[in-house]
C-alpha cells in the first residue's frame, strides 16, 4: 500500500484518537456529576460531548471515503487493518499501533458509559 494512502489513514485514526479521549473525558465528569447528583452539570456536559461524538463520526467518514476510492485489493487491505488486522509489512505498523491504542480507549469509553448509563437509568439502561 502507498505510504500517502497509510499516512492519511493514520491522520484521521489520530484525530479519532483525540475524539475518542475527549469523549472519556467528557464522561468521567459526567460519572463524577451523576455521583454527586448534579443534573445541571449533567445536561452540559451531555451537550459537550456532542461535539467529539461529530469528531468521531467524520473521522469514521473519511476513513470509509479512503477506502472506497482505493482499488478493491488496497480497499480491502485498509479495511483488515482498520478493524485491527495484523500488520503485513512494517510500513503497516503504525497504523496498526494506531488502530489498537484507538480499540483500547474506546473499551474504556464503553465501560464507563455504560456505567454511567446504569447509574441514571437503572432498568431503562441501553445496556440492559
């Protein structure tokens, strides 16, 4: 795969990166405000996390938009590595490194949402 096309996908897999911690920020005061019971500070930072959700979610467009303007084999080449296949040449590596670091903040961003969730919602959770 051409080193622009790896290099480009490592950008957006960044910015995702950075999206993603802001997210777990974000929520961890939420889980803080929940504790205390203040649903002022909640609504707010409900409303600030709105803004790194659309970070994510442009980030996972570009990457889409990449992979579909390639040709099939490199498309699906990008794809494998994308959802956390294993490097086949170094060139790969940091993307890979990328990729894996993203899926660990994301489990942790799921894990305290989902906490979160419980907390408020009890029964009417989304992870029920």
């Amino acid at each position: 795969m051409e080193a622009s096309v790896l290099l480009d996908a490592h950008i957006q897999l960044k910015r995702i990166y950075t999206a993603l911690n802001e997210c777990l920020d974000l929520t961890r005061q939420m889980a803080d405000a929940v504790d205390r019971r203040d649903k002022v500070s909640m609504q707010l930072l409900i409303s600030m996390r709105e803004e790194p959700v659309n970070k994510l979610r442009q980030g996972r467009s570009a990457l889409e938009r990449q992979r579909d303007i390639l040709e099939p084999a490199e498309g699906r080449r990008l794809a494998a590595l994308l959802n956390g296949g294993p490097p086949q040449e170094e060139s790969e590596a940091p993307l890979a490194k990328q990729v894996d670091m993203n899926a660990r903040v994301l489990r942790q961003l799921q894990d305290l949402d989902k906490a979160v969730s419980l907390k408020l919602n009890r029964d009417k959770s989304i992870y029920q």
